[in-house]
C-alpha cells in the first residue's frame, strides 16, 4: 500500500502537495478562530505541513493519515523539526473510512477527496469524526474557466469537465449537502506555480541523477510537454481553494 512513485519523484521537494502556500495554510488556520488545543484530524495529510504548522503557531493538536510511506516519514520528521511531536501524530493508511474514536474539532480533507468518492462522500467520511459544530474543511478544485471541450478538461488532467464545478457551484454544491460554507481561502496562479513549476526543477535534477531509472522515459517526457501544457491550460482553466464548512 503506498502511493506511485513518479508522484514522489515529482513531489520530492515539496513539504506542501497542493497549490497552497506555507502562507495560505498560516492563513486558513487564523480564519478559523480557534483556541489552542483545538484538535484535528488531517485525512490525505502528505508531508504533514498543515498539521505540524498549526500545531506550532496556533498550538492545535492533530492526527494525521496518509497512504505514502515516505510523505508519512516527512510529517514525523517535520513534527520533531517544529517541536511538536507530542501534539500530532501520523499514521500510515488508507484514508477511505477512516474515523476517529474521539470526536475532533476540525476534520479535514485538504487536495484528496477521491478517498470518499468524491465532495460529498469525503464531506460525510469526515462528518463521522466530527463534533456538534465542528468544521469540515475540504480542499478542492473548481473552474476558473470553464473547458470547451473534453480535450480541455483532459490538458488540465482532469477526466472531464463535469470532475470539477465553478466556483459558485462548488459553493453551491455544499449548500445542497446542508452545510453554511463559513470561510474560504482559495489558491492564485502563483500559488498554482509554486506547487506545479516548483515539480519542473525537481524532475529535471532527478533525471540528471537517474538516467538509467525505469520512469526516466516517463519524466524526460512529462518534463518536456508539461510546462507549455501547464501556463496554456492548467494555470489558466483551474482554481483550488480550502472551504470551511459547518452543518446547518
Ligand atoms: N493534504 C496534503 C496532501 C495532498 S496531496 C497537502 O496539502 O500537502 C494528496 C495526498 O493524498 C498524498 O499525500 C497521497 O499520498 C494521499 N493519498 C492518496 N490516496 C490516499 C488514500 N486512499 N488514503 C490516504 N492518503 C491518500
């Protein structure tokens, strides 16, 4: 059980696997306005960034899980780093139906909601650990633009254009599931190429030091098509953002 690895050679120098930025997280965790000691659960938690940095700035405790061995090391590795080992924990699994015994505060999904099926099945999964009033916080993208056609989509690696919502749908979407959306922060373009141009220099000097790897016919050619692909359809057809949402 462990993720792909061409997703680790990509990601390799990222502590943060999403188009989020260390500020963002910093951001999204004030806008909760929650006291210390607030408790979290972090389903599809990568490298932990989220976690160990709310647990260091705003004093939250958390437990994290994610299916990668090595992001998994990364958080536990980061956790000591910031000094918050005795706050978060990381466990390595699959997050599909994983709930918590003792109900938590704030139970998110951040960049991963394949683990319940999609919006609504992650939105319920992490309702399952959740307090009365607590928040769910799913991290998804939507269409800045919408695709005109199913190649579009597909250039911006998504299935079809019906994987994602505009913005106001997505919105929308958890208004239907009974939910008030009560914060947001949302991803720019330069955060997009934090995430996304930041794998480009990655994949280039594991390719100088791997030539002879058996994914390096796979990442030469990713390296070579992604970054025109990237600035002519990702960067400018796909938003993500991070939405908290408590049940009505
Ligand atoms: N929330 C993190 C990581 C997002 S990237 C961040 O913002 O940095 C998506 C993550 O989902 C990866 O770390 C991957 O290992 C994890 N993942 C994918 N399928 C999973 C599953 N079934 N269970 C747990 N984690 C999973």
């Amino acid at each position: 059980m462990d993720l792909p690895r061409i997703f680790t050679i990509r990601e390799s120098g990222h502590r943060i696997h999403d188009p989020f930025t260390a500020a963002k997280f910093a951001a999204l965790g004030e806008a909760l306005r929650l006291p210390a000691g607030s408790r979290v659960l972090d389903l599809a938690s990568g490298s932990g960034e989220m976690l160990c940095t709310w647990a260091h700035d705003l004093g939250f405790t958390g437990t994290g899980v994610d299916i990668s061995t090595l992001f998994t090391e990364q958080a536990r590795a980061r956790a000591v780093e910031l000094g918050v080992a005795d706050q978060v924990t990381f466990v390595h699994g699959d997050a599909a139906g994983y709930v918590m015994d003792e109900p938590v505060d704030v139970a998110a999904c951040v960049g991963a909601t394949w683990i319940g099926d999609g919006v609504a099945g992650t939105v319920e999964l992490l309702s399952r650990s959740l307090r009365p009033g607590g928040i769910v916080l799913i991290g998804e993208p939507y269409w800045r633009r919408m695709p005109a056609n199913q190649a579009t989509a597909e250039a911006c690696h998504a299935t079809s254009v019906a994987d994602f919502s505009p913005l106001h749908g997505l919105i929308e979407q958890f208004g239907a599931l009974g939910y008030d959306v009560v914060e947001m922060v949302l991803a720019n373009q330069d955060d997009w190429d934090r995430y996304t141009a930041a794998q480009w220099l990655t994949m280039r000097r594991w390719l100088d030091q791997n030539p002879d790897d058996e994914l390096a016919t796979e990442v030469r050619a990713e390296l070579t098509s992604e970054p025109a692909r990237y600035t002519r359809y990702l960067r400018e057809y796909l938003g993500w953002g991070v939405f908290a949402l408590m049940k009505r």
